[in-house]
C-alpha cells in the first residue's frame, strides 16, 4: 500500500510539484452530477492547521487543499496527504480491503486526534457529511493526478498569499465550486494556465475541463513535464465511483438527460453531440499510470527534475 504515496511524495529535490487532483463522482450526487471533485496537491507545502499553511519539513509529504461546502463556513481546507486519501498517519496501516465500518471508524478516529477545529457543536465528530469529504478519499473514489513542477519561491508565494487572505466561503455550485478554486490555484503558479470552457461545459468550471487545459498548457510549454497517476479505488464493500464528465458530455451519456432531449427534441441532443465531438472529449487516463498504495508516497514528487525548467523560470516567483 506504499507505492502511491512513495510516488506522490518524495522529497528533496530542489523543486517541488503542484499537483491536480481529478476525483471521480460516486453516491446518488454523483449520478445527479458526473462531473466529480477536484482538489490540489502540494509536495513541499504542508498543514500547521486546517486553515494555515507552512513549508514542509524532512519527511513531511505535502498536503491536499480544495473548496468544500457547508465546513464551518471556510472556503478551503488543508489536510496532510496520507489522512486525506487514507484516514490513516502512516501509509503502512492502509487496509487493503476498505469495509465501511471501518473506513468510517478511521476517519472519526483521525478527526478526533487532528481536526477539532472543524468540528460543530451540533455534529461533534460524527458529522457523517464532513469527514468523507477530507479523510479517506481513495475508499470512495478514484482520482487521476496530473503533476507539474513549481519552485521554492512559488510555493512561499502562496502560503503567504493564502495565509494572510480571508478563509471564508463563498461557495456557489455553479459560479465558485471546487473546480473554479483548483483553476485558481494553478493559475496562481502559471497565470492563464487554465480556463473554463464556455461550449463543453456552458461556462461552469468542471474538474475534467481544467486537467484537459492543464494538459494542453504543458504541452505547449517544452520546459514544463506533465506527470500523469491513476490512484486507485481501495476495493471494498461500497459503491465502485466512475467516471467523471463535463457538462455537455454529462448530457450526451448520461441516460437521465440523454433520453429526456432526445425524446422532447433530436436536433438538440445532436447538436450536443456535435459539440462534445469539437470540443469536449478527454481521456483521463490515457497516458496516467495505476499505481499500488505502496509505491505512491515517492511517485508524485519523485519525477520532478532536480534543475529549473523554461516554464518554471518564466513563471512568477
């Protein structure tokens, strides 16, 4: 069960990684909406408390931020990388099979040794709607991680920034969600990096469409690699997630919405069609690697080179 985080967290090397998290739809919301979670991965950033963030320390392996809603009105929040996909301190004790009885007992057991600062009065440390949303992802989901270099000044540049900056929600499903603060946060390392897109996704931000402009960006970009991971879904007895989509493309497969615009009007789902075709399609996985549990704490910051690149001495410090 090591080898996703070995890959995700090496440290020592002289730059460190920003990393895309791409996490696949599950449960009854993820049928509603496909287009699943996003967050990001720092390599050399890490959590002093849920809301502030520091430079990592020797042996340290980053940390996971992203936007929720309704969690005690922050609009981000920074877990370690470890608890975050696996409710546990140390990857040696990831379970191999994920029973939900258990699952749910890491992530009260990790909440109450860690994040009392998140915890409401009225839910205490059972509030069922909070910790999977922060602790053990991987039992729930599958998440595709696509990497890109950044350099000790960026880094500082942004624990600073989000630091001193109001930590208060504003979260709008369609306007501010997840996605919009996953763009922001790599265009804050790669200004104009990444856009919405207004015809694939009618304006909204999805967690797909950014990992397609990131990808698009790196490879016009000759300096900057693009370091693509497939961390699997620990098997268990829940739900299997799947894949995620973006708005047009959640219309066009999707049979609640498809068969409804076919019926009421075929010119409609064909010209859906049309547009997914031009401008929506990405495979997610098509160059990432699965990697097992134990080879992943080195894997995403193991491939970062150890001299700047182009893109990364033209971006800002």
């Amino acid at each position: 069960m090591l080898s996703v985080i070995t890959l995700l967290a090496v440290t020592g090397s002289a730059y460190g990684n920003v990393s895309l998290f791409v996490e696949e739809p599950y449960g009854l919301f993820g049928s509603v909406n496909p287009t699943g979670h996003s967050a990001i991965y720092l390599n050399r950033v890490c959590a002093q408390s849920p809301t502030m963030l520091r430079r990592c320390q020797p042996g340290e392996k980053g940390v996971v931020i992203s936007r929720y809603s309704r969690i005690r009105k922050f609009d981000w929040i920074a877990i370690p990388l470890i608890p975050y996909l696996y409710a546990v301190d140390h990857a040696e004790d990831v379970p191999e099979w994920a029973e939900k009885a258990s699952v749910d007992k890491l992530r009260k057991q990790y909440a109450e040794a860690h994040l009392s600062s998140l915890v409401s009065a009225s839910e205490g440390f059972d509030a069922k709607n909070v910790w999977p949303q922060l602790l053990g992802v991987a039992y729930i989901r599958k998440i595709y991680s696509f990497e890109i270099a950044t350099t000790d000044e960026q880094d500082d540049f942004l624990i600073s920034e989000y630091n001193d900056g109001a930590n208060r929600s504003h979260f709008n499903l369609f306007t501010n969600n997840c996605a919009d603060f996953s763009r922001r946060v790599l265009n804050f390392y790669y200004p104009h990096a990444v856009t919405r897109s207004i015809t694939a996704d009618l304006g909204i931000t999805t967690p797909k469409q950014i990992a397609k402009a990131l990808a698009n960006y790196a490879h016009r970009h000759d300096g900057l690699e693009l370091n693509e991971i497939i961390i699997p879904q620990i098997p268990g007895d829940g739900p299997r997630s799947h894949t995620p989509r973006g708005v047009v493309e959640s219309l066009l497969k999707t049979k609640k919405y498809m068969v409804p615009i076919g019926v009421l009007n075929p010119y409609i789902l064909a010209g859906i069609a049309v547009t997914y075709i031009v401008n929506g399609r990405f495979e997610l996985a098509k160059h990432g690697s699965v990697i097992p549990v134990w080879e992943q704490e080195h894997m995403l910051a193991g491939s970062i080179n150890d001299e700047p690149t182009t893109a990364l001495e033209e971006s800002r410090p």
